[in-house]
C-alpha cells in the first residue's frame, strides 16, 4: 500500500482535523508527524493545550491514521527526519499549509505532492485551531491553598500567601465556582481575546482596579487578577493590605507537570444564589496563621513534587479555611467529599466554597475529574 505523510501541530483535535485526516488517508497507509512541544514553542511562542504525548495518544486513536511520529527536527521544517525515515509515496498538505520548501522535499525524494482544499465535512463548520483560540485565551485562576489571605480582614491577624495557578481555558468552566469566572469576563471586557504582553504586575493591578472601582462595597480580591494574569504558580504574600507584598513564580515544567498530573476536578454545580459565605466567621490570629502555615507546606510540597505532602497541605489549609467561614460547605458537599476521599491524597473546594468544584489530589485519575492545563510563560 502506498505510504502517505502529512505534518503539523494538531493542538485541540477538532473536525477540520479529522476531515483532512481523512482525506489524506484515500492515498494510502497515514503516517502522521506532529511538532514537539520544544519547537512548536520556538516558533509560535507559546505553549500547546494539549502536550505532545496528548496529541499523538488522541491521533493515534482515528481509524484513518496508521502511525504517529513526533518531529525531531527543528523549525517549519521540524518533520524531515521522520519524512526520510517512512519514504512515504505522497506528502498531502491543505492548502494554508503548503509552503516551497515542502514542494522541493518531496521533488528531491520523487514523492508526490498533494494540496487539498480546507473542506468541512458536510453539515458541518469549518474549523480551525486558530480560530478556536481566537475564540478567548484569556486564563482561569484557581487557588490551591491559603485562599481568604487575600483580604485584609484576615491577613491582619498574621501574614502569610496564597497559592495560584494560571489555568489555560480547556474547559468551559461554571460561573460562580470558584474559577476567577467574574475577573476574568473583566478581563476579556479590557482585553477582548488574550492578554496582552507587557509589565504583568502592572496588567495584574489594572485588571484588579478595574474589577472594584471606588466605592465598591465587598473587594475581589487581588489573587484573582494575579492568578489570571501570572502563568505557571504562583506565590503572593499579603500581610494586612489588599496587594500583596511578594509575588513568587515558578516556571519550572517538571514541577506544572508534577501539579497537572495530580489535580482532578469534581463539578459540584454553580454556588446557590444568596449563598453568604461570610455569615458566622470565626477570624482570628490563630486560625490566620494555622491557614498560612498550611499555604507555607502546600508550596513546598509542590516545588518538592511530594504527592502525598501536596495533599496533606491542601487539605490543612482547606480544613483551615472552614474552620473560619463554616458556610464554606453543607451537607450535600460534606457527603461528595465523604464519598471520594478514599481515592485522594487531599482536597479542597475552589474559590469560596458553596459550590464549584472538589479539587482532589490523586496519583491515578479519578472517574468523573476534569484534569487542567497549567498556563505556561509565554513571553
């Protein structure tokens, strides 16, 4: 049977993927190339959703392909060893995709060259990966520990951090759960589709400015802004002010891998409308340093890439959390929490409470999760 190649990214799998897919495969035997994490980063500057081992797995999952390789080269050009490698009888590209330097390659191998029309499958839009995320970047935000240190009102009774991570939008997830869903449309109002490049710090505390406007009653606070805006984790220390101190990133992929593959999400559904977390707190210095010394354990713990300290420090800090503000959980939450603590290390709900999601920490995937895409520095 003939061999046939084709080349690109394939981030976010969608139809017009799978309709050019197809198409190529009417040649003969698929063999599909996709750029590595490492060069698709150099020339786009930025991170893939999906890494590379998701591409390939979801890839190598179509009936219509019968190999996928990853390109070892580098630049437009990443996929001529694999190219040499399965002497393939036709290259196929759709028609954004052909460039000169493709048609010389396949001349210099006697291979054919194929350029198809992007067309949709019949009932169907025509799609693209850019389009897709032109649709909105913007970040989600979620706090792994120390939550509730960013206001004032309970970091002036001791110090201490919040702990965030930038979250890429790989999931649609629900308004009033905890996600940041309500800084981020005042972001996307200011930014429209991304953000932009520039001073993050600055970004952050217009973004934070804009969303509590003078005379704002009850203040978002600023780890929701910074948590959108700082990729990767992130560490922000308040100590009695609405800013925090310091802010401390870390970049490193081994320790976002470690975090990614660790965190599953439970959808719980929206808060209830007059949910008052703030009815019958308990704040006080003890209670404030027992959550800070919580966040302290959870960021080392992950920097360590220690599963089993990551969700103990989780739960301490959530266990700190509602020691505080008791209407954080119900019953009805208590009881999923109950029922799925077996299969987790810690846990912890986003945001507020009342709501959301159980963010488990597991070392296996659990039924039912969502798993996240931590947003990489792009800059």
């Amino acid at each position: 049977m003939p061999r046939v190649f084709v080349s690109g990214c394939f981030d976010m799998l969608h139809s017009g993927h799978v309709a050019f897919l197809k198409s190529a495969a009417e040649y003969g035997e698929l063999h599909v190339c996709i750029g590595s994490d490492r060069t698709i980063h150099g020339i786009k500057g930025r991170y893939t959703v999906n890494d590379e081992r998701e591409r390939r797995y979801m890839l190598e999952a179509l009936a219509c392909v019968h190999a996928v390789h990853i390109g070892s080269g580098t630049g437009q050009m990443d996929f001529v060893p694999e190219f040499a490698q399965v002497k393939p009888d036709f290259f196929v590209v759709n028609h954004d995709g052909h460039a000169d330097a493709k048609a010389e390659l396949c001349k210099q191998h006697g291979t054919r060259y194929v350029v198809l029309e992007r067309t949709p499958h019949v009932g169907l839009q025509a799609r693209s990966t850019t389009a897709l995320r032109e649709a909105c970047t913007i970040p989600f935000r979620l706090d792994l520990a120390g939550g509730w240190l960013d206001q004032p009102f309970v970091s002036r009774h001791h110090p201490g951090s919040v702990l965030t991570i930038s979250l890429e939008p790989t999931h649609a997830f629900n308004d009033r759960s905890g996600m940041s869903s309500s800084t981020r449309r005042k972001a996307i109002e200011l930014w429209r589709t991304r953000l932009p490049h520039g001073d993050r710090e600055q970004q952050a505390r217009m973004l934070f400015s804009y969303e509590n406007p003078p005379g704002t009653v009850e203040v978002s606070g600023s780890q929701d802004s910074i948590g959108i805006v700082f990729p990767g984790l992130n560490r922000l220390h308040y100590a009695g002010g609405y800013w925090p101190e310091q802010i401390d990133s870390v970049q490193d992929e081994a320790v976002l891998r470690f975090i990614e593959t660790h965190l599953h999400l439970l959808p719980l559904g929206p808060r209830e409308d007059g949910f008052r977390v703030l009815q019958d707190t308990r704040v006080d210095a003890a209670g404030a340093q027992t959550l800070a010394d919580a966040a302290e354990a959870c960021w080392n713990a992950a920097r360590a890439m220690d599963a089993r300290a990551f969700g103990a420090a989780m739960r301490a800090s959530f266990e700190a959390q509602v020691a505080m503000f008791p209407h954080m959980v119900d019953a009805s939450i208590q009881a999923t929490i109950d029922a799925n603590a077996h299969q987790a290390l810690g846990w912890k709900l986003s945001g507020a409470g009342g709501g959301g999601y159980l963010v488990l920490v597991a070392d296996r995937p659990v039924p039912g999760t969502l798993q996240l895409k931590v947003r990489r520095d792009d800059l």
